[in-house]
C-alpha cells in the first residue's frame, strides 16, 4: 500500500504508540497516509480506537510475523 511517511515504534508500549501517531499524523497533511510498526500487542485494540476517537481513517491492520516470538503489528492510518 502507498504511504507518504513511516513511523516505527516497535519495543515501545501503551500509550506511547498513540501518542507518536497522533504527533506524526498532525504534522501530515489531510489524505496523506501513516504507516505504523508496533510490537505492544494491545496496539490493535489501541489504534481501532484512536481512529474512531479521532476521525482518522484505519485502513489496515495486521499481524505482520505470526511466527516470530516478537510480533510486529503493521497499521495504515489516513489523515482526515
């Protein structure tokens, strides 16, 4: 999927996460797409809520390494 800017916060937990992507996505233009990396399994939950809270758009998410013992949650997030 096309992105416009990329935003990595693997190893950090709640609330931190959200905090970087709500910082991230005000300095984006409207329409512009975030991709996120996160490892804090509560980051699924997490960003469904933000978007709904916020009016940003959830685009996808997913669990990118099922089989790994860290796993890395991806999202796209676009800019209302």
């Amino acid at each position: 999927m096309h992105f416009d800017r990329e935003l990595d916060v693997k190893g950090l937990n709640c609330p931190l996460p959200i905090l970087r992507t709500k910082k991230a996505l005000s300095e984006m233009s409207p329409g512009e797409v975030l991709h996120v990396l996160a490892t804090d399994p509560g980051s699924v939950k997490d960003f469904q809520a933000f978007a709904r809270q916020t009016g940003n758009e959830l685009l996808s998410g997913a669990d990118l390494n099922q089989a790994l013992p860290t796993a890395i949650f991806e999202f796209y997030l676009k800019r209302k």
